[in-house]
C-alpha cells in the first residue's frame, strides 16, 4: 500500500487559487516530485512530518536545514515557552541578545562580535556591505552557481532585478585555482571580498569538497590583495564541525562567517559573526529589521546549541549520516542502478547517473514518498540527531524497493 | 523616586564587548535617549514593558509598530502554542500557508494572492522585482526620505552598497505635485512603479498625510505610464483602517501592497499582495527563504485578525490615540512648551519647536522613560489596542511633569 495524497493535492489545488504556484520556490512540490511530495505540512515532530492526508514521512530535509536536533525538540520547545511566556518582540532589545552574542563569541575563537538577522540572506548582504565599507573596494568575488540567499545582488536568475544591482560581482569557478587566479587577476586592486561556502552545495549538482590547492589559493591571495574572506557557512553550520563552524576543518581563516539555518533548530535567526578588526566597520553599518531583536529565536538558538553539546548531537548526526550513505550505495548497487552519492556524511546528496532530466530521481524520490520517506531528487539532504539508526534501516529499506523499481523501468525503456 | 537603570547599563557595557555598538539599528538607546532608556527588555504584557533593573513602562512604540493588540496577546499566543505543538518549521510548507492566504484574499477585495516572507524588506524588494519583472521597464518611484527597508537599493545613507545598486530609483518630494511630475516626466517610457507609503511618517521628521491633488496626480500619471503603484503598507497597516489596508481610505488603486509589522502581533511575517494581473509574474518570481514558509507566525497572523475584528481593536485603538493626543497637546500648552504632534490618532509624532539637534526631545523622552513611559523623541509612536484610557491618563500625568522640567530648562538656558 502505498500513500494517498488527495487531500494534499486538493489543497493544493484550493492554494493555487491564492498563492501564485500554490506554494513557490524551493518548497514547492513541483521542485522535488510534483503529485508525490506533500505540498502542506500539518505537523512533525522528531525526524518524521506528516501531511494533511494523515501520512507520516521519514524526513531528510530537516526544513531545507534548521532541524538538526529533530522536530519539537523538548529543550528547545521548553525555552522557546519560556521565552514567549516573557514576550517574543519588544520595542527595544530582548535580552537574550546579550546572553546570545556572548555565547557565540565564546563558542567561536575567530569571532569578536555578532550580529543577528532573520533570513540567511539578511547576514550575507550585511557581509558584502561591511567587506565593501571595510576595504573602500567594491569587487565581490563568489563561486560561479553558489547559492548565498534571495536578494537581489545574488537571487538565482534574477527575475526582476536590474542588471546594474547585479555589479560589481565577479565568479570563479569551484576548485579551479586557474580560473580563481584569473579572476583576482581582472579584479585586482577592487577586490572587498571571496564569499565561498565551505563546499560546494548548489542544487542539482553533486556535492564537491574543497581541494587544499583551491583553499590555500584563496587565502594567499585574499592576503595579498587584503580582502576579506566571508565563509557563508549558513546551510552547513552544526552539520561539519563539532562546533559548527565549518571552516575550522579546511584551515580557513575568515574574516565573516555567516551562520543560519541549524542555529536556531527551525526558528528564524541568522548571525553575522567578525573579528575586531571589523568592528567599527559593523558600528557605522545601519542594519535594522522590526525582527532583528527578538527574543523567541535567540532562546532557541542558546538551547539549541546547549542540547547540541550536551546530547553529542555531532557524533549522533555523522553516525546516521555515514550508516544511510552506506545502507543507500549499497541498496543502489544491488539494484544495479548507477547512482553519485556525494557530500558529507550530515549533508548528502543523491543523483542518479545518465539523468540530466533529473527524471530518474523525480521518480526515485516520488516513489520513496509514496512509500513513506522524503528523498530530494535534486537538493542536498541534512541528517538530524533524531534519524535513529531504525529510521535509517527503515528509509534504506524503501530505497531498496524504489532502486528496484527504477531500475526494472529503466531496463524497460519507461524511464530514460 | 525615578527609575535607576544601572543593571541596564551595566548589562549594555557588556553588549558593546559582543554586539557592535551594543545594539544597533532604531532599536539602540543611542537612537532615543541614551543613558535613560532600557538598552534590554525582559519581558512585557499589554501595554507594558519591563527592564532588567525591573522597572516597568508604558510603552508606545509597541515593539516599533507590530504589537497591534498588546504584548502577550491570549488569543495570539494560545494560536502560537497550539501551532508550536505542532511544529513551526517543516521542510515543506506548513498548512497554515493556505489558510492565511485565503484569509487575506477574503478580507482585501483588490487582492487576489499572497506571498510571505520575515521582515518587511523581503516583500517591498519583491514588490520591486515583480513591477520590473511585469512591465519590463526599470525605474522606481520613490518619496525622498521614505524608509522603505534595509535592502541595499533602499538602506538610509547606503553605507557599503556599491552606488550602481542602488541606481534605477529616482525621487519626488512628498505632497509636492511639481516636484511628481518633474519626477515622471524625467524617467517617461521607463518607469516600473511607484512605491508610497499611505504616510509620510519618516523618523526624524513631521507626520505628514497625503493631500488629494498629491494621491490624484499619482493615479493619474501611473495609469498613463501603465506603470504600477505599490503601497507599503508595513508601518500604517491595521491602525489607519478598520480592515487592515490603509490606501482605502486614500482612494488608492494599488497593484501591490506589502504588509507586516502589525499582521503578526510580534511574531515574524511579512507580506505581498497583488492582482490576477500579476499572478504569472509572481510565478516566475524565484523567491524564497528558510523561514518563509513556517507555520507559527501564519497562525500567529490568522489569530491577530480574528481578535482585531472580534475585540474591536481599531475602535480602542483610535480612542485611546485620540485621548492621548487630547491629552498630549493640552499638558504642552499649560507647560507653555511649543511642540508639533502630528499623524493619525494611531501613528502620532511628536516633535519640539525649535529643536533641530531634538536636544528638547531627547531630555523630554529620558525625563518620560524615567518616570516609567516610553515616548520615543525622533520617531512616531505607535498605539495598540491594550492601551486603556487609565494607562493614558498615567502617561499624560507623567509627560505633563516632563514638559513642565523642559519648559523649566528652556527657561534657564540649560537646553537650547
């Protein structure tokens, strides 16, 4: 037996009246398995969601991140009551911003300061804006492909955005150190900053760690053109490090880091973090938000990385992640289906060989979601600290059903 | 006996070791009164916020606009619980997205479709694109002055945002006809939208509401342009009209009108509301966030309204703003202390005569928040519907006290 999804589509079809596609952007069913993939979501809790059809998934989106201690985590669901019973916003700051930074700082070696935002993107502006003050320069270089939020210098396509807001933007590519040397080279002397993530993450591609040569390139000549490095580590952040901050293991050494996502265990905050030598910098930039200074989130953000500490959340997430890399190469190969499982252990992704279409993965990930487990066809996953090593016996035994079946309409011509 | 804060202060030295500037943005002390308002907030109810020294304030900035309702709303927060036993976040959107937006398309007869981001920034950015996107055409229209977010297109003073981002944007003055149609007749055949607010409510300055020739010749030039009009709505929504959207009772026809602040009663959500003519543009729209589609601020939204409606939040709110201004007004003439209180009963502003460096302001506000009111010197106040006319009448009694020390040291020469 398989899910049905009546409901679910229903409601769709009801959203699509109101809300321009139904549901859009990266959320939306259309971008995963489109009649498959749940469009609504009623409830979650640990590492499983469950539809408005009553279907309860195994999920490996942890909301495209946040959720790296599972759903409804009790410590943090506790802090955040306790918080609200307080009040969320005020007029003026919640005072877990104080408690918040001086954790931050303290956690973080690198960092002298933070500061805080809503959206990924808010933090990642703010750094492109300080890199520029900071230096007089204007040149932002960044990885061609890379994802580092919605706004309108970065937005994928950018539909609607002027070309001229899109300036002052230069790419190189990843892991290529001639074309990063080519690069710096026509941008030399207006160079502010290299906005990289710790790896290479862009949907619907396979993951790419970073070589050392790309790496030691990077930072020889950020210093010598004395530019800023700006490590985005908002979608990898809690995921790599033991920590959080990614770039500790690549011996990086930023001048910014952004943070986001997993920080807050699925409520909204994002922090800029920098060094002394940026302070002022931070002081004359007016950034502002009606959100920014809430209290909620940052009690969520302190007891996140409290349980994180406390329960070995890190070593929890690498286990599951290594046990479901291994339990779904091995279920690939059985099938005889041809797959690239790369990424981190915490952060995988799955593509499937000869697939340019992603048709082959639409199918794969429609088929485990009928069958009760959300795989992203064309997005990278994230492992939380409550995939149980039963859940990922359980998910790996789905995919075993679905290679399978992939595989027999691939041999039979229905899948190209 | 007035207030001591030096908890506060004490806790605000710390912040400037972890937090540029200790806290930044129109939520820093500095903004307001440095020295004499609470730098941190631990908790509020109603119309109260308290300190970390423990003191307690009226407070009329209702967390810069949001708290439509009073903090700790009952009937928002049972919503935010019951949605948080649930879940907040999910990897797919959460139900609640549905119910909202049908909600608001009900309750907006010029709307026909909702899209929801965090902070107000995310939707008049969208708003942006979307006319760009729609029209083809490249310039915005804007009042000079007008606070339209944090984008870098928009910032105050564009600190660290290369001069070409921030291009494609020119500026009228506001109620100044001349100076609109100069401003069309400049950028014909290439004009996307007009962007107003139904106010003009810049801080620092005078309230000042729209005259009809103003609005008329706005309408007018939009519609033989075929360009578009999008109200930002953040500020003035849900307290200059009993439903929510304040161009009504301009006579305004918008294309699009971005929400926040006041939809969420504190929590985040912001959002963009537009027309059938609209819809495939807002498809094709990438636009998306972590945060975007979680549920706890929907349900947080969808109980503010329904109390709005059922509590008759906006009758109170104009009440209480009336006797306020009532009240304001006349204990400034008996202190015989020239002061400008303009705006709506529900968005007021007050300002000192003669008062350019808002010296006069600063001391009244300080002189306030030490008797246990905040007044904020140099940006409109907000009103919600938790203000009764006893807490009123306590903050007049308490400014009437204040006027009579400023107009005391006006006298002497100790303020200019």
């Amino acid at each position: 037996m398989t899910y049905d999804l009546s409901k679910s589509y229903e409601m769709f079809e009801r959203a699509e009246r109101v809300i321009p596609a139904g549901v859009y952007g990266t959320r939306s069913p259309r971008f995963a398995a489109f009649g498959d993939f749940p469009p609504f979501i009623r409830s979650a809790q640990g590492c499983r969601i469950t539809d408005l059809d009553g279907n309860e998934y195994i999920d490996f989106m942890c909301g495209f991140g946040p959720i790296v201690l599972g759903y409804s985590h009790p410590v943090v669901q506790q802090a955040l009551v306790e918080q609200e019973e307080r009040g969320n916003l005020f007029s003026f700051a919640a005072d877990r911003m104080l408690e918040l930074a001086e954790t931050l700082v303290a956690r973080f070696p690198f960092a002298d300061w933070a500061m805080f935002g809503k959206n990924g993107s808010d933090v990642t502006t703010l750094a492109t804006r300080m890199a520029r003050a900071n230096t007089g320069r204007m040149k932002l270089l960044v990885a061609a492909g890379a994802y580092h939020g919605f706004d309108p210098w970065t937005v994928p396509g950018g539909f609607g955005v002027p070309p001229a807001h899109r300036s002052e933007l230069d790419q190189f590519l990843w892991n290529d150190v001639t074309s990063l040397h080519a690069c710096f080279d026509r941008n030399k002397g207006d160079i502010a900053a290299v906005m990289i993530c710790p790896i290479k993450h862009d949907a619907m591609h396979d993951i790419e760690l970073p070589s050392q040569d790309f790496l030691s390139a990077i930072q020889k000549r950020i210093a010598d053109e004395q530019a800023l490095l700006i490590i985005d580590d908002i979608r990898c952040g809690f995921r790599l490090n033991p920590m959080g901050a990614s770039h500790v293991d690549f011996g990086l050494t930023p001048d910014l880091v952004c943070f986001g996502k997993a920080i807050g265990n699925g409520q909204p905050i994002s922090v800029l973090m920098g060094r002394e030598a940026q302070r002022d910098t931070a002081k004359s930039t007016f950034f502002t938000a009606t959100h920014f200074f809430a209290g909620a989130p940052m009690a969520a953000a302190l007891a996140t990385m409290a349980a994180y500490d406390a329960e070995g959340a890190y070593e929890q997430i690498q286990s599951a992640g290594h046990m479901l890399r291994e339990g779904m190469t091995r279920a690939a190969q059985r099938a005889g289906v041809a797959i690239r499982y790369t990424g981190p252990a915490a952060m995988p992704n799955l593509l499937f060989a000869d697939d340019p279409g992603f048709q082959r993965g639409r199918r794969f990930s429609g088929l485990a979601a009928r069958r009760g487990v959300i795989f992203h066809p064309c997005h990278n996953w994230f492992i939380s600290s409550a995939h149980t090593p039963a859940d990922i016996a359980q998910a790996v035994a789905v995919a075993e059903e679905c290679f399978a079946i992939v595989a027999k309409e691939i041999a039979s011509g229905e899948l190209p």
